[in-house]
C-alpha cells in the first residue's frame, strides 16, 4: 500500500472512531438525565435580571432574546404568588390539564331562617383541573356549622361560609340567620318607687337569641312616670301607671306605683296645760301635702289622757303627758302636755299655807266647804277681772253671802300665773298684805279656790274666815 493512501484510511477509521464516540456519549447523557417537558409555545426567553440586581457569586446578566413587541414570562416564583393573591389560573403547559387556581361558592339564599339546611354550590375552574378537591367551614359556629353531615343554620348573626380549594384559593359566602321573635316579656311587672327614683328595665326575648330585638317604650300616663328609649322610667308623681314594650307584635306591660313619702309632721295641740276633766284637741299637719299616705296613729305616754277620736282626746288623769303621732312611713313628731288636777293644787295651797302658820306657831286653818265653794267662785271670776272686786261691780265678799259663809271677819288674797302652789304661797309669803292674812291669828278658817283659762293660765284664790 503506499503511504498516501495509507494515511487516507488512518483519516477514515479516525472519523468514524469518532462518531461512535459521540454516539455513545450521547446515549449515556440521555439514560442519566430525565425528560424535559416540550418546550413553551412562547418564544420569549426568560427576562434577564437588571444589572443592578446581580450580587457577587451569581450569574451574569442574560440578555434578553425576546423580539420586539413582546414581554418576558414570569419565573415560577412570581406565577405562583400571583396566582394565589389573584385566584387567575397558571400558565397552561403542553403535556397536561392546568392547576386548580380558582374556587367559588354560591347559596340559593344568603338570608335563611335558624334551622334551614344550606346547599352550598362550589365551583372549581378551569374545568380540566387536576385536583378539585376543596374544604368548607364556617367563620362561626355558633352561627353555621355542620350538623349531620349537612350545613344548618343553628344561630341569629352572620357569619362566612368559606370554600378552600387545594392550591389554597378561597371564596366566602356571607351568611345572615334570622331568629323570629316567639314572645317579650319585662325584667318586673310590678314596681313600686318613690318620687324621683328611677329604674331600668330589660327585655326578656323567648328565643334568647332572636334577631328581633327593636323595643319601643311608652307610658300610659307621663305625669305619673315617664320611660325612656332604653327602659329607664322616672317617677315623676304619686299614682299608679303602666309601661308598656312593644316588640313587633308582642308586647309586656309593667305596673308602676309611684309614692310620695312623709318627709316631716307637724304636731300641735290646742294649749300645753290641761285641767281634769278637759277635752283637748290634736293639729297634724303631714308633708308634703301630696304625700301618698297622709295616715297616722297617736299615742300617749299615760293614761292621763285617752283619745276620744283621730283629733280629739280628754284628760283623765293628771301629770305630763307626751303625745307621739307617727305617720305611715314611720315618720315621728312628739309634744309633751300637762293635766293639771284643780282639787288636788287646792289640797296642796291649803297644806302649805298651814305648814307656814304652823311654823309661826300660829294653829293651823279648818276646811269649810262652804268657804272652800266660794273660793274656787272667786278664783273663776278673776279670770274675767283679776280685782277683789267682782265682775258685776259688787266687792268679793258678796260671794261669801251667796254661798251662805258665817263669818264676822273675813280676808280674800288673790294671784295668777303661777304654776305651782309651792309657788302661789311663796309669792304669797313674800307680799306683805298677803302675809298677813295668812298669819292673821282672827282667822280660823280657810277656802282654796284654783281655775285655768282658756290658754292654760292659773289664777288662784284664798278666802279667810274667823
């Protein structure tokens, strides 16, 4: 062979020991790499990064091979985001259905009655989804939720039925549930309350959890109590009145009493000082004057005094005497009276003036009726004319006459507006010309005359005989 053609073949076999070895270089790059998906419809090639984003350690900046006119494609990060924030569906690829990207949920009625069965209508696109599965559940269960396995509505309010799809797209729903108003009743039915005070009262809806709760108030008669929008009533004046709520066509009425307590008494009688044997009288005056209950009751300290009526009493006995009027409320007013026993201060002016001419050692005075009649005469009359004169003009001894006194000698002393008879017969003592009526030794016997007026002033006489 000579060498040129000899060199011809070594070139031949070398090319084709070449190619063999590409080929088998090529099998084994496609038996240890998966299979790429087709390429995209899209020409666009990715848009390259600015060069500004570029870090130190990654690629450099691609240039962009789109043509003009047309935009870049996102990265799968970005289409991802997107497709979650937006429920728009992702770009659709050569070999397979799109993912599931987008959800929806509908309601026959989003208004329903507490009891109604919802039949919620999802909707999964695009059609050609691979995985349409999804969840629901409710933005409160006290609202909606599952019973049995079906959607009811268990609560007044509104809530959200949310669908979840399994990409992680939602939709909701919002869902109203009306409770109906079965019945209304009042937190009282009845209240008393005194004039001024106020009270609220509260609703008591049947169901508890109906959504028909608009209330209105009114009141029958306003001077006697008035309400306000939200149930607080004022008592304004004594009587009795209803509040009435309305809600829908129910109602609940309320009785209110309104009172005016006692706030003072005022108690008076018509003098302070009494005699045995009087009859008295009592002024009760209750405030305010329109009080609700003006009723009271009167009570003595003794039994000097008895009530003959609810204003009216008589004197029985002699001493103090503290009357006591208490209202119905409890309200108290009390004044202290004195009965006074004639016959007895009489008894007393004789002991004391004999207690005095004995300690002059002179005898002590006798009693005469008839002498002790024409005193307590004399003592009557200065009431009219306070003189020893009388008052049909005649002196004071014509009474000694009248009244049948034997005497030859005779003496009067008179005084009044003293309250004791230890203090008559001290005054008495301390007065010369009544001293010496009393010390006179001529005189033996001796009538002691006591009267009171009208405003319970005392005038006393003394009438002396031989």
């Amino acid at each position: 062979m000579n060498p040129s053609l000899q060199i011809k073949v070594k070139k031949a076999m070398a090319v084709i020991l070449a190619v063999l070895l590409l080929a088998v270089l090529a099998a084994c790059k496609n038996k240890s790499s998966p299979e790429t998906p087709p390429p995209t419809e899209t020409t666009a090639a990715p848009a390259a990064p600015s060069a500004s984003s570029a870090s130190p350690g990654n690629p450099s900046p691609v240039e962009s091979q789109e043509s003009p006119g047309e935009s870049a494609a996102e990265s799968p990060e970005e289409t991802s985001a997107a497709a979650h924030e937006t429920s728009s569906p992702a770009p659709e690829t050569g070999s397979g259905p799109a993912d599931t990207v987008r959800i929806t949920v509908e309601l026959d009625s989003a208004t329903v009655i507490k009891g109604t069965i919802l039949d919620p209508i999802v909707t999964i696109s695009p059609d050609d989804a691979e995985d349409k599965t999804y969840t629901l559940h409710s933005g409160d269960e006290n609202v909606l939720r599952q019973v049995y396995g079906f959607w009811t509505a268990v609560g007044g309010g509104s809530t959200e039925l949310i669908a979840t799809a399994a990409n992680g797209s939602t939709s909701a729903v919002t869902v109203t549930v009306l409770v109906p108003l079965e019945a209304v009743s009042l937190s009282a039915s009845d209240i008393t309350l005194i004039r001024g005070e106020s009270v609220t009262l509260s609703p008591i809806y049947t169901p508890a959890d109906t959504t028909d709760t608009q209330i209105e108030y009114s009141s029958d008669d306003e001077e006697i109590a008035s309400v306000s929008e939200d149930g607080m009533i004022l008592a304004v004046g004594a009587g009795t009145t209803v509040i009435r709520c309305a809600a829908g066509e129910f109602t609940a009425d309320c009785t209110v009493t309104v009172v005016v307590p006692v706030t003072d008494i005022i108690l008076s009688t018509d003098r302070r000082i009494y005699k045995v044997g009087d009859s008295g009288s009592l002024t009760v005056q209750i405030r305010p004057q329109d009080a609700t209950d003006k009723s009271f009751t009167a009570e003595m300290s003794s039994p000097a005094i008895t009530l003959t009526g609810t204003y009216s009493f008589s004197c029985d006995g002699s001493g103090e005497v503290t009357i006591t009027v208490t209202a119905a409320n409890g309200m108290t007013a009390s004044q202290t009276v004195t009965v006074i026993d004639l016959v007895a201060y009489a008894n007393e002016v004789f002991r004391l003036t004999n207690a005095e001419r004995t300690n002059a050692g002179l005898e002590p005075f006798s009693m005469m009726s008839s002498l002790t009649r024409t005193a307590g005469v004399r003592a009557r009359e200065i009431i009219e004319l306070f003189s020893h004169d009388r008052p049909d003009g005649s002196d004071c001894f014509t009474a000694f006459d009248e009244n049948d006194v034997p005497y030859t000698a005779a003496g009067e002393n008179i005084a009044m507006g003293q309250r004791t008879p230890a203090d008559v017969v001290r005054a008495w003592m301390n007065s010369a010309g009544h001293r010496e009526n009393i010390m006179n030794g001529d005189f033996s016997h001796l009538g002691v005359g006591v009267a009171m007026d009208s405003s319970g002033r005392l005038y006393w006489s003394q009438n002396f005989t031989d």
